[in-house]
C-alpha cells in the first residue's frame, strides 16, 4: 500500500466581515485542501489554513509523501518538521486509512470519550456582509450590545448552541462588558460565556473587568487570552480568580514548561491544525491531564473538512472539559457534499469510514478557480482597523501601531 499523489488544493471562500481586535475578516479567505490517493484509488482528505508558507510546506513533504505507506506516519512526523504541514497531512492519512480497513477516524484514535462534542456559539461583532442575500447568518451590522443579542439570539434558535463565546477586543471594555450583562439577561444568568479580547486589554484593564463581571455574578468560565503575553497572564492571574484559557501564548509543546511554571494559564484551547493533527492533540491532552490543565478546542474559519476532523478528535481526546470552538456556522460555502449540521450546539463524529465526509468536486474547483482568480487573503486584513483606529492611535501611544490596548 502506497500513497501515489498528494494534490495541494487552495480554495477560496467567502465569509462575513467579523471583526476582532485586529481588524475584520477578508470577505474571501483562503483554506488548502489536501488529497492523497494510492495506486489503488483510495483516497484521504484533510484541510488547512490557506497561507503561502504553509502551501510551500506542503509542497515540501510532497517528496516524502509520495510513494510512503499510509500507516508509517510517525516517521512522517519527523521527516516534516512543521507541525501545520504535518497535522494537514495526517489528517488525510487517517482518513484514508480509515476508508481502508472500514473505520471511522475516531476509533483510529482510541476510541470514542463522548457521543457528540459539544460546541460554543462563536460570537462576532460584525460590519454587515456585502454579500446580504447569501451570508449564512446575521448579515447585518453587529456592533452593539443590542445588535449582538439578536445574533446570539439565532445563533442559539438555529444550532442549539448552550455556552457563549464573544470575541472582544472591538468595542471599549465597558460596552463588551454590557454586551455579556445583556447575553445573560437574554438567555439567563446560568449560561455559560467566555471572552476573549485576542490580548487586546492591560492587566490594569484586565484586572477591572474580571472584578466587574463578578460583582455582576456573569458565569464566566474563563477568561481567553486577555492580556498580550505569558508574563501578562502570570501578572494579571494574581489579581482576578476566573480561570485563562489560551490560543494565543501556548500554541506548541515547547510553551508548556513555562506556562505551568510561571502559572501563566488553566486551559490550553488545542487545535490539530497547528498542534501536529489529530495524535498531536491527543499527547497535548496527556500532557495537559499531566500538568492539571483544561482542554478546549481553538478555531479558526475553516470548512467542512476540518469541521469533521474537529469532531472526530474532539470525541476521542479525554480532556476535553469546555464547549469546542468552531467559525463554521458562519460558513456559506463548504467544499463537501453535505455540510455538517449541528444538534443541540453539537456535533456527533460520522461513523462512516474516515471522517466520513465526501468532497464536492464541482464545488470545490470553483473555489479553487477563485482562489486562483482572485487577490485572495490567507485569512483577515488589518486595514480596517488601522483607518477605523487612525485617530484614537495618535493621540494613544501605547496602542500597538494596529491594534488597540485599552
Ligand atoms: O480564539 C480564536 O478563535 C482566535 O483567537 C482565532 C481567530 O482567528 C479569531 O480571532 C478570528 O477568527 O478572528
């Protein structure tokens, strides 16, 4: 059994202008498809980010890729030393084993921990969609407490979602501390919610809002990557008691050591695209487990491929304590053949052989056709932030030249 041919396949797709601290997401992003067939014409897909880096790292491994065995992919893991350019490919290679002795990718993982992986409504403030007619959900402008209200509002009628993440780090402090006072009083003081200002607050900022959110009794599970550094969190964890979740400051095996020893974080939000696929966050959750950490699952845009490797792994790793992050609701194109729906905010792995997800040929050329056709951005523009934040920037020497640190 050989790999015969690895197809590196960058799509474009659009998405909703959802802002964050560092400004709003392109209307068309980038993601790369990865397709693997042997000589027998089995075949294994997985999905990435689009950045040219990473295409250039897939293109790099394609000597070791093509002409391997499927199943020798630890030494994989070795010959390609990028933990994104590895985990794409791993993640086609457990799909295509999968599809091979008839099994679905979880149980080439162990096992299933839980039934269904429970997911957040991943809440954005938003400028309105150009593209009105066809955006996935709240195409209009969201960028007050009230507006948000009405998209979490759909969000929850639609998918089901029961915990609340806000993206912040847009609006000043005090409006996104209303926008969560207001998300409570909508769906009830019990809901679980999360903020995460993307580093953009002080640890004096950080610091005033976690003791307001408690005198206002929010339930907030933690707080995520509030402040800009692991120092920034090992200070800031001294003054407040909600736990800190990252994806920001603890993205590889490497930050471990320090973050437990400076006690800089409580949950580690994991995530196979850049922690080395699939068995990556497997050992990132023994390790976790190792160090009495909590696991999440980080996101990013991404479609259907990866949404269906998000539930596999997510099923399988032990850890998992707190609702997974997912932008796929956000979605309005997908490049397999049926999207995957969420129940009751979750997602049930497919017992089909691999992930269980088929690609859409014809969906998929267009959008690669797009991606070739267009100016497409890897992922998000800091150009609105930079004109929205122009003045307040002279006059706030110490914002970052692009993002703002209130
Ligand atoms: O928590 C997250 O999902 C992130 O920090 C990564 C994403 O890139 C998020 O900031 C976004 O999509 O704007």
């Amino acid at each position: 059994m050989q790999v015969n041919e690895m197809e590196i396949i960058p799509v474009a797709h659009r998405e909703p202008p959802l802002r964050n601290s560092w400004g709003a997401h392109s209307e068309v992003a980038a993601r790369t498809i990865v397709r693997l067939t042997t000589a027998d014409g089995e075949v294994g897909i997985g999905e990435t980010y689009g950045d040219e880096q990473v295409i250039a790292g897939l293109e790099s491994a394609r000597s070791h890729v093509e002409g391997m065995n499927p199943y020798e992919y630890r030494r994989l893991r070795y010959n390609v030393g990028d933990d994104m350019v590895y985990g794409a490919i791993e993640t086609a290679l457990l799909d295509l084993i999968g599809r091979i002795v008839g099994e679905p990718v979880y149980n080439l993982l162990g096992g299933k921990m839980r039934e269904s992986v429970d997911f957040s409504a991943y809440l954005f403030y938003k400028y309105a969609d150009s593209d009105f007619e066809s955006a996935a959900i709240a195409p209009q402008e969201v960028m007050s407490p009230e507006a948000m209200v009405e998209e979490a509002r759909e969000f929850v009628d639609s998918h089901g979602f029961e915990t609340l993440k806000l993206k912040g780090g847009v609006l000043e402090p005090d409006q996104e501390i209303a926008t969560l006072q207001q998300l409570a009083e909508e769906f009830g003081r019990d809901t679980p919610m999360r903020i995460d200002p993307n580093g953009a607050w002080t640890v004096g900022t950080a610091t005033r809002i976690a003791r307001e959110l408690r005198e206002r009794d929010l339930r907030i599970e933690f707080l995520e990557d509030p402040v800009v550094s692991m120092n920034a969190h090992a200070r800031l964890k001294r003054n407040i008691d909600y736990p800190i979740a990252t994806n920001m400051y603890v993205t590889e095996f490497d930050h471990i050591a320090p973050a437990v020893t400076t006690e800089a974080v409580d949950i580690i939000l994991s995530d196979h695209h850049y922690w080395g696929g699939l068995t990556g966050n497997l050992r990132l959750d023994h390790t976790a487990r190792t160090f009495d950490l909590g696991v999440g699952m980080h996101s990013n845009s991404h479609l259907g491929v990866s949404m269906a490797a998000m539930a596999h792994i997510g099923a399988a790793m032990p850890t998992v304590r707190y609702a997974c992050d997912s932008h796929y609701p956000w979605m309005a194109e997908d490049v397999i053949k049926s999207p995957i729906e969420f129940e009751d905010g979750a997602i049930a792995p497919s017992d089909e052989p691999g992930l269980g997800v088929e690609l859409d040929e014809d969906a998929l050329q267009q959008m690669h056709k797009r991606y070739q056709e267009e100016d497409v951005l890897a992922y998000s523009s800091v150009d609105s932030m930079a004109a929205e934040y122009a003045d307040a920037m002279a006059d706030r020497t110490d914002w970052l030249p692009n993002k703002p640190i209130w």
